[in-house]
C-alpha cells in the first residue's frame, strides 16, 4: 500500500505565524482548531485581503485574519446578513412584497422594498422585529450557491421580482450567486455570517421613502433601517446613546439655545447666526486669531466671488464646475464670475503680489473666509452639510525643506485647538500615495517623500495616535486629517493639513532660492476647526449645549426674587457688565423656582438670585448651572472667580 502525503497549504495569520492545513479548509474550521470560543465569535474572514464567507473552503496557501463584532467588516457582514433576515421575516409576513438592494450602512442596514399596495407604518416594526427573532434562532445557515444567469432569471421571474431581474441583468454570466438561509433566497455576492443564530439582538428604527436605484424616474419603495447586535446589553447602550444623541442634537439645541436660523426664503443649506450664535463664532474666531498671530500667521481678506478664469487656472472649474453653483453673469459680455468654492486661489493670487526670496518664507496666509458649494437638497443636514460655510483657512506658502517644521507647527495649533475645548480623544490619519502605482501624483518624487516622511515623523514626535492609509492622498499632495471622539464616542473629521504641489504650479508661484535660481513654493492648506460651521455644531453635541464659560453666550442670569430686588439686580448688572461679564436680567414677575429652572434648561452657567436680604448685605446668591447653591459671596469675589474661569478657558466638567 503506497501512501500519497496530502499536500497542505500555509495558512499566514496577522501575527505572522504560519500553520498548515489540508486544503478546503475553511476559516470557521481554522478557528475551531484554536478553539471553540473563537469559533463561536468569528463573523467573516479576511482571506487575502478579501473579506469573505468564513465557511468558504480555503485552496490555495492564504494570509487570513478572522473577523468577529471588533472589526468593522465583521460588523458589517452582521448588518448585511441581518438585511437578509429581516426580508426573509418581511416575505413571511407580506407575501409577495419585492426587494431591491439591502446594504449594511455605517450604523446598521436597510432593505428597499416594494410592498405593492400595502403600506407599513412604524407601528407594524415591532412584528417585523419579533418574526426576525423567532427565524434568528432557528440559527439557519446562510448558504452559498453559484447559478448561472438563466437559472438566475429564471428564479425571479416565477418569483416576480423585477428589482432582481433588472440587476441581475446587469450582471455577467459566471459572477453570480445566491445564498439561502431557511426558507428564502437572494441574489448577493455575499459575504455573510456563518448562521442566523449570530444575530440576537434585533431593532427596526425607521422607515423612509427611497427611490429605485436612488432616481426619481423611478419607483418610490419603503426603505426599512435596522441594527442588530450579538447581545441584548449592546443593543441597550446603542439606543441609550441614539436617545442622548438626539437631546444634543445641535438643530434642536441651536433653535433653544437661539444661536442660528435657516429660512427657506433666503435658501436651504444657508445659514443665519442670531446674536448669541454670532458673538459665539467671534469669540472662537478671535482664539484662533490669537493663537495664529502667535505661531506667525498674516491675516489677508478675500472676496466671496472670483472671476470664473481664477478657477479655470486653478483647475477647480473643470472638476467641480458642473455640479457647482454656476457662474454669475455680468452685463458685460463674457464676463462671468464664481462664487468661491475656496480661498486657495485668491491666496495664490496674494502671493504672486510681490517678488519672494527664499528668506521671506515661509509666507502663511489666514483668512475666515465664507466659501459657497452646491449640496443636494437631500444632503443639507443642520449646520454640518451646508452650501455656504466659513473656513478658518489657511494657506502656508514654504520652501520643500521646511515642510516637516510647518506641519510641526500645525500640529501643534490645532492639538491646542481641541485641548483647549476639551476634545481630548482624537487620532490622525495620515494619506498617503499608493504604495507602488505613483502614475497618478503630480509634483516630484523627491518632494513627495520628503512631505510623506515630514508628516509621518512630524506626526509621530507629537505622539499623534495615527492611521496611515495608503491610496488616500490626493493627486496633488500627502494630508493629515484629525477625527476627534466626542463626549458621547462618535467620531468627526474636523481639522485638516493638506500639501499641494499643484496649485504652485499652476498659479506659478515662484521664489529666489540661495542659488539665485527661481524655485516653486510647496503649499500647505490647513484649517483646524475645518469650517465653523461644522466645528460649532460638533462643539454643540459634544457638550450638550453647555459651552465652557469663556464660550457661553450668557455667561450670568440675574434673578431677582421680586420687584423689591429689581434695582438691586440693575446695579449688579451695571458692575458685571463693566467686568466684562455677559449678565441678562429676568425681571419677569415669575416665581424664583422657575426663572431658576428656565435658566437652567438655557444653560446658563451661573445664576444670581438676589433678594432683598442680598441687597441689603450687598452680596449675591450664587448657582452653578447643573450643580446648585455655591452660597453667598460678595460680587467682586463673584466676578474675581468668573474671571478667572474665562482666562484660563476651564473645560467644560
Ligand atoms: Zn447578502
Ligand atoms: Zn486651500
């Protein structure tokens, strides 16, 4: 008997081992083999760099790393897998309801279905969520079959699914796959999780209107959201914070709080700042100003339109010129002017104003200035997707040696930016070229490795928590983009450093270098806030509307306990106001217990209740917004504390 030694494949994990198995091993097996509480936790596999089916046979040697609930793709194999149970219960409950496509989203999933001439309100949720539990825990599998694109057709049409049809007709032949688990079929490329049992915790959260394939010729289906977790205490915190979330949500707190408005006559996605929303945006804008004068920036102003040919030599007319505001025409003909997408070209064109050497860099431009970009109606969202918005701009115009001190010098403005207002969680991601396709980039291989590694260096010595993602950078230059983790772990992209070696280029910007030969500037872009906008409105939900006190609109509510305090709490207002403290009366003739109550739902963060005693003493009662009675204390100690408060920008507690 000859025996014929089976041969095996390498199987490469994350950490660098190497292990060998027969081959049609499967991942679900290889986590078996390290044991038995993995395997019940692996969601997908990431085989060669592709996520797939963690019961899909391995054949060949393979780099694997197994995904559970931790990673986003396993999340998102939950998701989309949970698409497919949810229209598995939406088939058992509506007979003959037709599906479109069904994603994982960021949060999440949704399915667009067509329920012919029924409608499903957001009561009905509850027994679509209760079916897909009852099927969850028959923990069928989801299987995987290949079909060709007749059976495929042929599947759909007895079923009656035109949405499938259409797709699949898109489809070429030999690419196509269905995959069942208990009694229903669909078409999808996968992946999905191994069975159904892995979902336990289910919740349906809205409804919404959606067209086929997102066009308005089309039909209008139901879009059906949900999100599901691998258990019932996940599923709490992810509606606690849904429900937090929505408190803080900074359309809601900005109308009460009244610091901006939208009006439908002066046009969607602009918004208007109130009083106490405008001195707000002052006071950020005078800290950055502060801080930039110190770190050696010149402040420049620029107009809010441009002659359409400054962003023909830029280059931005022919990439963003049709699906941006389009040219304003004056009674002159042919001539046409934008409005400004962006500072950068104004700033180029500041430049070019006078001759430089290489002494007089580097030269650093800032400006707020107010730029305007066309966004769907359907994208506007508050004050963080907007059609005009102010950015707190930056153009930084420096020799290709002094790249890495610059972006240094950036880092560490916008790092006191976000400590200053108490975001003290947030990492950098670091874009870079493509690792060996360099075919795309403009601008010299030996200035784009010295950026790259200026960034990197300059990243890592500021001990930055940094990604670096490869095939992320523009095709113009290397960036850093901050996301920060607000109060309640949800992440925003706020501030930005970015290269450029085109717009020099274009603009041909030059200085005289130490060999007397002209040379091209690198630009750096940068804004810390990213606009103030998006900044304020991140600012807002991040602390629930209680702005630290050098921020808040009002910083003092003066509440006398009646007529008789009335010009006892004039006086008071007299002397905060000469201290430079932002004080407003309520001289409304209302109980104290609920001038006290309204101020503190307006959180104002220190309350004055003087009453006729207080007058008398000439001193003043005093509450901390959300921490009750400080007790009494003369007004010059008041004013000395809140002083104090304000100069040191005491975070928000
Ligand atoms: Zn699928
Ligand atoms: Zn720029």
């Amino acid at each position: 008997m000859v025996l014929i030694a089976k041969r095996m494949i390498n199987i490469t994990f994350p950490d660098g081992a190497v292990r060998q198995y027969e081959p049609g091993v499967t991942a679900l097996d290889i986590a078996k083999s390290i044991s038995e509480g993995l395997a019940r936790k692996v969601l997908a596999a990431n085989v060669n760099g592709q996520v797939v089916d963690a019961t899909r046979p391995i054949l060949t040697d393979s780099t694997l790393q197994l995904l559970t609930w931790v990673d986003k793709d396993g999340k998102a194999t939950m998701w989309h897998s949970s698409a497919h149970l949810m229209a598995e219960a939406l088939e058992a409950l509506y007979p003959g309801v037709k599906l479109g496509y069904g994603p994982s989203i960021e949060n999440g999933f949704y399915y667009d279905i067509d329920l012919g001439d029924r409608t499903i309100s957001e009561d009905d949720l509850k027994q679509v969520e209760a079916k897909m539990v009852e099927l969850s825990k028959r923990n069928s599998e989801y299987v995987r079959k290949e079909v060709s694109k007749a059976d495929a057709l042929a599947y759909f049409t007895e079923k009656g699914d035109q949405y499938k049809i259409e797709t699949i007709n898109e489809l070429a032949d030999g690419s196509i796959s269905f995959y069942t688990q208990g009694g229903f079929t669909d078409l999808c490329r996968g992946p999905h999780i191994p069975n159904t049992g892995f979902i336990k915790s289910i919740k349906l959260t809205s409804i919404a209107g959606a067209y086929w394939r997102g066009s308005e010729k089309n039909k209008m289906l139901t879009r059906i959201y949900g999100i599901t977790f691998p258990n019932q205490k996940e599923l709490d915190e992810y509606l606690t914070l849904i429900e937090e979330a929505k408190k803080r949500d900074h359309r809601k707190l900005g109308k009460e709080l009244e610091l901006f408005a939208f009006s439908e006559k002066v046009g969607l996605g602009l918004p208007m700042w109130l009083p106490k929303g405008a001195m707000l945006r002052e006071r950020l804008q005078r800290f950055l100003q502060e801080a930039q004068i110190a770190s050696g920036y010149l402040p420049v102003v620029t107009p809010h339109i441009g002659n359409k040919n400054l962003y023909v030599t830029s280059g931005h007319y022919e990439k963003y010129g049709k699906d941006s505001f389009q040219p304003i025409h004056t009674p002159e003909e042919g001539e046409e002017f934008m409005l400004k997408p962006m500072n950068c070209p104004h700033h180029c064109e500041l430049y070019k104003v006078s001759p430089k050497s290489y002494k007089d860099l580097p030269v650093r431009f800032a400006e707020f200035g107010t730029v305007y970009r066309y966004e769907q109606h359907g994208e506007l969202h508050g004050l963080t997707r907007v059609r005009g918005f102010t950015q707190d701009d930056a153009h930084l115009f420096c020799r290709p040696d002094q790249v890495k001190e610059e972006f240094q010098k950036v880092i560490d403005l916008v790092m006191y930016v976000f400590n200053s207002l108490s975001f003290t969680e947030y990492t950098a991601q670091i874009s870079l070229r493509h690792k060996t396709d360099r075919s795309k980039y403009m601008g010299s291989e030996e200035n784009w490795e010295l950026a790259e590694k200026a960034i990197i260096e300059s990243a890592a010595e500021k001990g930055l928590n940094t990604v670096v993602e490869y095939d992320e950078a523009a095709f113009y230059g290397p960036k850093l983009d901050f996301m920060v983790k607000d109060a309640l772990g949800r992440k925003w992209q706020l501030g930005t450093i970015q290269v450029d070696y085109n717009l020099p280029e274009r603009f041909e910007l030059e200085y005289i270098g130490a060999d007397n030969q002209k040379h091209r500037p690198v630009m750096i872009h940068r804004a810390p806030f990213g606009s103030l906008e998006r900044f304020i409105a991140v600012l807002i939900e991040h602390c629930a509307g209680k702005f630290p006190l050098w921020l808040a609109p009002t910083q003092v509510k003066i509440l006398p306990i009646s007529d008789k305090s009335q010009a006892y709490a004039e006086k008071v207002a007299e002397l905060l106001k000469k201290a430079e403290i932002r004080a407003e009366i309520d001289d409304r003739s209302e109980k104290i217990g609920k001038k006290i109550r309204e101020a503190e739902l307006a959180k104002i963060p220190y309350m004055l209740v003087l009453g006729e005693k207080e007058a008398a003493d000439n001193v003043v009662a005093v509450r901390r917004q959300s921490k009750g009675d400080l007790g009494t204390m003369p007004l010059e100690q008041f004013t000395t504390m809140i002083n104090e408060e304000v100069a040191n920008r005491k975070p928000i507690e």
